[in-house]
C-alpha cells in the first residue's frame, strides 16, 4: 500500500512473492519501478488488484479510477493493460 500527500492510498495485490521492489518508509517517484507482478494468493494466473481508497470515519472509502483513460469498470477479464497500447481485448 502506497500513501500519498492528498490522504489517499493505492493497493496492490498479488505481487510475487518478496517482489516488493521499496520497503516502508521509502519516498517514491512517478514511473518508478515498486514491485514484481506475481500470483501469490488464491490465484492460478498472474494478475494485479489495484485500488485507491481515502480514509473515512468508517475506514478506507475505494475511489473510482481511469486506468490509461479506461473506466475501470470498462475492464473484463482477460483484458491486458499496455502503456504503449492502451488497452487489448
């Protein structure tokens, strides 16, 4: 889980495992390198669960993001995510 200054947090699971590529406290860059995909868990593919949440007085609110300009809920199983290509079905 990654904090940011505006109070928000990002998720990231199924990672390899010790794929963590920064350690708590380290301050991080945009396009750096924060871990190995993997798939640890109750999984048989690799794959990532991403999320963004805010603290609430009830816990952790997810926020709704675009994903190269994708709505998440656009994203079906299957769908593969390239930064050069956007999105392939």
């Amino acid at each position: 889980m990654i904090y940011y200054k505006d109070n928000t947090f990002s998720q990231y699971v199924h990672l390899k495992q010790y794929g963590s590529l920064v350690k708590i406290g380290d301050s991080i860059k945009a396009n750096q390198y924060i871990a190995l995909s993997g798939f640890t868990g109750w999984t048989t593919i690799p794959h990532l669960h991403f999320g963004v949440y805010k603290p609430t007085e009830n816990g952790l609110e997810s926020i709704p993001i675009l994903l190269d300009s994708i709505r998440a809920k656009e994203l079906k199983r299957g769908n593969i995510i390239t930064k050069k290509l956007g999105y392939i079905l």
